[in-house]
C-alpha cells in the first residue's frame, strides 16, 4: 500500500502536480463571484466576475513566495473582469487589492488563498506537509485553500501550479464556455457577423487556446478516442460553424453547434468514454451560463435534451 502511494506520489510529481488532498474541493474553490459594480455609474453592470478570494501570505515568508502569491493574482484576474469598484468606496478612500498579509486578508470577510507555511492558519491547525501540497480547509468561518511544502522551493511548486493549471485553466474555460452559450443566443437572432467576431475574440470563443497550450503535454498522452473528441470539437467550434455562418446558413451552424455540445458532454460525463472530468463543477460560477442563455430567450431544454439531458449540479 506504502508503495503504491508513493509511486503515485512521484509519479505525480514528475509531472509537477502537487499534492492535492481534497480534488474535488479544490477544484470547486470559489474563486470568483458576480457582483453589481460601477454603481451609480452609466455603465452600473449587474453581473461582473469578481474575486471572491484574497492571496494571502505571512509576514514573516521569503520574497519568493510572496512572488508566487503575485503570479496568482495575475492568473485571477484573467478570469475576473473587474476587482469589484464601486465609486461610494472609491471616495471613501476604499480600493478593493487582492493580495495582502494575513493579518488584513483575515479582516475581510472573503475566502482565502494563503500562500507559505509560516502563517498563523498553518500553526493553529497544526498543518504539516510532505511535499508541494494545495489542501482545503476551514478556518474562522471561512474556506481557506493552503499552498504549502516543507520549504519554499516547495511551495513556489506548488503555487505556480495553482496559478497557471487551475486557475489560469478555469480563467480560459469560463470565457470559453460563457462566449459558447452566447454563440448559440447569437445565432439564434441571426446575428451571424457578432457570432464570428465572437469565435475569433481571444477573450471569447478562443480563450480556450490558452488551455489547449497548457494541455499540450497531456493531449500527448490522451487514448486516441479522446483525442478524436478534441480534434472534433475543435473542428467544428474554430471551423465549421464559421463557415456554416460565413454562407448564411443559420439551421446549419445550429446544428453543429449542438455536435460541439455534445463533446462537451462525452468528456465531462464520460459518454461512450472514461469520464474526464472528474468532479460536479460549483454552480454558483457555471450558472451564469443560464441567465446568458436566458438573455437570448432559450430555455434550458433548448440545450439540454436528449444526450445532454443531465442539468444538474
Ligand atoms: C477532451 C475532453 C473535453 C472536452 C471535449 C471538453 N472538456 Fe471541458 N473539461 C474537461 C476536463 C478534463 C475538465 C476538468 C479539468 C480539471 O481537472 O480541472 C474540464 C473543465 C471544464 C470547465 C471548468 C469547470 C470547472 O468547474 O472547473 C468548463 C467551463 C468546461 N470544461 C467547458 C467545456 C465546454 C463548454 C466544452 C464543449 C464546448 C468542453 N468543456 C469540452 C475536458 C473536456
Ligand atoms: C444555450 C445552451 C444552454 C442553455 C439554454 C442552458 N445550458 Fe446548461 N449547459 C450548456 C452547456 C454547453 C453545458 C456544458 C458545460 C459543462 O458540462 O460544464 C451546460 C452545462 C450545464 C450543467 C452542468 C452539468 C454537469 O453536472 O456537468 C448544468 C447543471 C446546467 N447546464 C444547467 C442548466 C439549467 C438549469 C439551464 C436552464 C435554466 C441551462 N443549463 C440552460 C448549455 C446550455
């Protein structure tokens, strides 16, 4: 048993995945949220991606990892489209940051990325490490996702993979699929011209360029039925439907946008392959894709039926 570990252990880490203790947690951290912002502005927008997480670190860790805390901001503000400004704190003095000390992020009442071990969260729960590990915990009431390792090198690891393979990830597979719903709404009212902007927007239908470069290592190492889904999936988003629009022909890209549905569909729920995706993803963030679709007038049933029936967190 010790064995199998920890060949999966190092395997793992050949690979530079760190130690993930609770997957499916983690992979449904909030990280973001939607909020009203620019209130009491003309351009007051309901529903804005927002950090629903501050980066965290202890006042007593090395510049390194306070780096690393940095880099994952960046990777978070790609996914989010505003900090969350509105001018009444503004004025009072009160722009919202992302990363600080723990001692200030523990003041907000958000959730919390706390990058390092020298810290007082990783003291009072006696948090010990046996490689670059993200773990979930409670703490105060609130989620606490801990980057840790027995050194800094460790955490930096662990941390990188953090920004770039999760969160960068999401980032790019958000936008991808928010602008997917929006592509349908946008055929549907015979918006052709907006439909093939929006599928060459590199932060709309090709945000997920971004994570096909970071999965270029695995798509190595997918079973070649997988990769015929990806292939699949690829042709008709970046291809076919534009052509279907280009001639004018709406029934047809309706048509293949529901086969590119249905990829998504084989890969997450594991239709006729392995499941890959392997937790339910949060519906607090997946959901926004309703009220987009919503917005164009389509029901749920318009999507999901048949095949990709399952709507249900
Ligand atoms: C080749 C298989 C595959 C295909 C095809 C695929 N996905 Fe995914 N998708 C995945 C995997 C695997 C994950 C989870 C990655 C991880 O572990 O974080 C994922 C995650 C996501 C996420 C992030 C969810 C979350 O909670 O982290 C979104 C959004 C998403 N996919 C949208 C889509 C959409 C929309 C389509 C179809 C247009 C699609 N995907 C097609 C494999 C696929
Ligand atoms: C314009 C098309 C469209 C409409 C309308 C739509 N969805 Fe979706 N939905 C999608 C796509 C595409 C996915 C695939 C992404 C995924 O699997 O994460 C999806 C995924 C989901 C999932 C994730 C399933 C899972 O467990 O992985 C749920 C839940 C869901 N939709 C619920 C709803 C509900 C409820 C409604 C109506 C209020 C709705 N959807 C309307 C396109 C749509």
């Amino acid at each position: 048993m010790a064995a199998i570990l920890w060949i999966i252990l190092s395997v793992g880490l050949v690979f530079g995945k760190p130690i993930i203790e609770n997957f499916s947690e983690l992979k449904r951290f909030p990280f973001v949220t939607y909020a009203k912002v620019w209130v009491g502005t003309p351009a007051e927008s309901k529903e804005v991606a927002v950090p629903n997480v501050v980066i965290a670190y202890g006042r007593r860790e090395p510049a390194q990892v306070v780096a690393v805390a940095a880099e994952i901001a960046y990777y978070l503000g790609q996914w989010t489209e505003d900090v969350g400004l509105n001018p009444r704190d503004v004025r009072k003095g009160r722009i919202p940051s992302v990363v600080m000390p723990l001692g200030k992020a523990l003041e907000t009442g958000k959730h919390i990325v706390i990058v390092g071990t020298r810290n007082r969260v990783v003291r009072d729960l006696g948090l010990t490490f046996r490689g670059p590990t993200l773990k979930v915990v409670e703490y105060k009431g609130r989620k606490v996702l801990v980057v840790g390792g027995r050194n800094s090198k460790e955490v930096v690891k662990a941390g990188r993979f953090l920004a770039t393979r999760i969160v960068g990830f999401k980032a790019g597979a958000y936008r991808t699929f928010f602008s997917f719903v929006k592509l349908r709404g946008l055929i549907e009212k015979g918006e052709y011209e907006a439909a093939l902007h929006l599928i060459r927007d590199p932060l709309g239908l090709s945000a997920c360029g971004k994570n096909m470069s970071l999965a270029a290592p695995m798509m190595l190492r997918f079973p070649p039925d997988v990769k015929k889904i990806v292939k699949r999936r690829n042709r008709i988003m970046y291809t076919e439907i534009a052509r279907a629009l280009t001639a004018g022909n709406g029934e047809e890209a309706k048509r293949l946008w529901r086969e590119a549905m249905k990829t998504c569909y084989r890969c997450h729920q594991g239709l006729g392959i392995e499941r890959l995706r392997k937790f339910v993803p949060n519906a607090e963030i997946h959901s926004r894709h309703q009220r987009i679709a919503r917005s164009f007038g389509l029901d749920c049933t318009a999507c999901h039926r048949g095949v990709t029936e399952i709507r249900g967190y």
